[in-house]
C-alpha cells in the first residue's frame, strides 16, 4: 500500500531573491520537511506537466532561481546528520544555511576551509552556483563537498561522491539546479583556525607587478582596485595561533623595497589618500573574517579568467575607463583567485583562476546606467577566455 503524504502547495507566494533585483510567482511554493514530500511534490509536478525550481537563501543576484511553475524551498530541511570527526567530514541537509553550520561545526572544532562573503546561503544552492572565495591553494566552495546525494525527477535517490556515480558527482557539485534535488552535502573540514586580517594601501602597478609575491605571501589574498585612480587595498588574511591582534606587527611586513623605486611620486600622489586609508588589522575566528557585511543592494558581474590574464585585463579595463570619461564604475573592484578543479561547469575547470568582480549600487533601490561599463567590461573577460559566475 501507498501511504500518500499530503503535501500542500500555497499560490499566491511572491519570491525576490535578495538584491530585489530580480522576482517571480511560483504558481505552488513548497517547504517540505521530508523526502517523502519532494518525491510528491515531484509526482504532482510530472503529472501536471509542470518544472520545479529549488531555491536555497535566494542569494543570487541573478533570476536563477525564478519560476512561474513550482518552487520548492528548503529551510525546513536544515539538519546536520553527521559529523565525522576522525575524518574530519560532516553531513548536512541541502537547506542548511552555511551561517548556522559554521556555529555547528565550530561546537566540534572543525571549520569549512574557505567560505564567500555571505553565509545566509544554503549548503545545496551555495554549491550549485559555483560559490567561490579567494587562495589560490584553495577551490572554489564545490571543491569541499566530497559527497552527495540527488533526488531525481523520476523520485529515485542517487549516492554520488568521486567513487559512486562519479560523473554525475562532477556535474552535480556545480549543478545548477537542473539535475535533480540535492538532499544531503557532504563537506571535507579542517579544524578550526583563527584568521589573521590585514588591509593596507597600495598601487595598482605595484600589486600586477608582483602579483606572484602576493600569492605566495598570503594563503587567502585579494585585493580591491579603485576605478579611476591607481588606487588599491590589498588584504592579506592568514591561519593564526594568536587570539588578539598583536603588537609585533610592523606596518611593513611587505618589504618595503617593493614601494622604494617610486616611493616619492607614491607619497606625493596619495598623501591626501593615504590619511584615509591607514592599515587595519583584525583576527577572529575564520567564519567571521571571511563574512562581511553586505551593506547594499548591487548589480554584480564575475567572470573567471585563467591567472595568467590578470595583469593584462585589469589595464584593459582601467584603459576602457579612462577612455570613456562617460563611463561610471561604482568602486571598488574586487579581485580574487582560485584554484583549478576537475568539476564541469565550474569556472575554474582545469585552470587556476582569477575573478574580477565588478559592482554598481543600487541606491534606494534605484537602478543605475551600468550597460556601458557592464557591456565594456564583458568584452574584455571574453576576449581572455572568461567564464562568467553562474550566481552573477
């Protein structure tokens, strides 16, 4: 016998993911809070003929997770099942948000590697975008999930890791949400670590320049560019024993020979800029250096291109701007690397990469000319090979 569960859709449900960018009425919106319901949700789906979109956070700034037909959410599928502390593994619903399970896994005294700048983000929706952060020892956010299980839309649950289902498992790290419901995530951890944060002052030239010596000096370094000026901050964050800030830290851990050559025409240029921009220092537990504050609403563009085009295409583009006085680029623009992998639809699919990733605010909700600079910068990303964010 069939025990039927009764699953209940509501209509009416309006869903905007969260820069209010983009927005869709589901016909029928589900929470379900067992297997047993998405597989009805699927049933029902199949025989009305109709698609199911899973949605997560709703961080996307894109209309990836729209629909007209039936969305299914997943917050009330949101349990840790499993932490493997001699393998240093834990299991997790899809719909966990990330930011309840670093408090979890931090009770255990592991950590996620890498996390992105937000962790109101599902497990199953932060993997299907591709998700990245930045170290170039260290993957996109795909790269951790050594495990997974997808049910499909013909109700059948599949085990995929790098033994079991193999390629599926590589298509499904990155999936877009188009094979199936992704249930459970499994995530290779580490245990726990305190980060060590700096930010200081720098030019454009100096960090393209010597863009190998910064990889090398900083497991999780990036650096944001200031448009329209050879300004940029560049931040170093680094595992650290210490719990406070020390004292032993001199403002010139990067040798300073590096500024000297043009030490005088740095200083004149950017005396009045510099009194703004001092070095800032921080630690505290990973999670918390890794999340900041996403203080506005904002269009965003990230294409991948492979490391080697880094230097070559941030002049393209700081050439475009200043060819097109019109042209506006809100600041900063935020530069980051990544590891290659071996995952299918992942930007970084066997190349290290660089992400360049482009933002114009959104004040008051308002929308801003931003075709000319988007078109602009799209041009460049393409012609060095560029791979755009999936989420962006």
């Amino acid at each position: 016998l069939l025990f039927l569960v009764q699953v209940h859709g509501q209509g009416g449900v309006k869903f905007q993911n969260w820069a209010k960018t983009y927005g869709s009425s589901p016909e029928l919106y589900f929470q379900p809070t067992s297997v047993e319901e998405i597989r009805e949700i699927l049933g029902m789906a199949r025989q009305r003929d109709k698609r199911v979109k899973v949605v997560g956070g709703g961080h996307s700034p894109s209309d990836i997770a729209c629909t007209d037909d039936f969305m299914i959410q997943m917050g009330k599928m949101n349990r840790v099942l499993k932490v493997d502390k001699e393998k240093q593994q834990v299991t997790v619903e899809g719909g966990i948000f990330l930011s309840d399970l670093n408090v979890e896994l931090s009770k255990h005294g592991l950590a996620l590697a890498n996390l992105g700048a937000v962790s109101e983000v599902a497990a199953a929706g932060v993997i299907g975008t591709g998700t990245h952060n930045t170290g170039i020892k260290h993957g996109i956010l795909p790269t951790q999930v050594v495990a997974l299980t997808l049910l499909t839309a013909s109700g059948e649950i599949l085990e995929c890791s790098e033994s079991i289902n193999a390629d599926i498992f590589q298509a499904a790290r990155l999936h877009l949400g188009c094979l199936g419901v992704v249930l459970t995530v499994t995530f290779q951890c580490v245990p726990q670590f305190h980060l060590h944060e700096v930010a200081f002052p720098s030019t454009l030239t100096e960090v393209l320049d010597h863009l190998e010596d910064h990889l090398k000096r900083s497991q999780y370094f990036r650096f944001l560019w200031f448009p329209h000026s050879e300004n940029v901050s560049v931040i170093y964050q680094d595992p650290t024993n210490k719990a406070t800030p020390g004292s032993g830290l001199t403002s010139c851990s990067l040798p300073c020979s590096t500024f000297v050559p043009s030490l005088v025409c740095w200083i004149n240029r950017f005396f009045f800029w510099l009194l703004f921009s001092s070095r800032v220092e921080n630690i505290a537990i990973s999670y918390k250096i890794f999340n900041y504050e996403c203080r506005f609403k904002q269009h965003v563009q990230d294409w991948a291109i492979p490391i080697e085009k880094t230097k070559e295409a941030l002049l393209e583009l700081k050439a475009a701007l200043e060819n097109n006085p019109k042209m506006v680029a809100h600041y900063p623009v935020e530069v980051r690397f990544a590891r290659g992998d071996e995952i299918w639809l992942s930007p970084c699919f066997q190349r290290d990469s660089c992400y360049m990733n482009i933002i114009m605010y959104r004040p008051y909700g308002k929308n801003v000319p931003r075709l000319n600079y988007w078109l602009t910068y799209e041009g460049i990303m393409k012609k060095h090979g560029g791979r755009p964010h999936w989420a962006k």
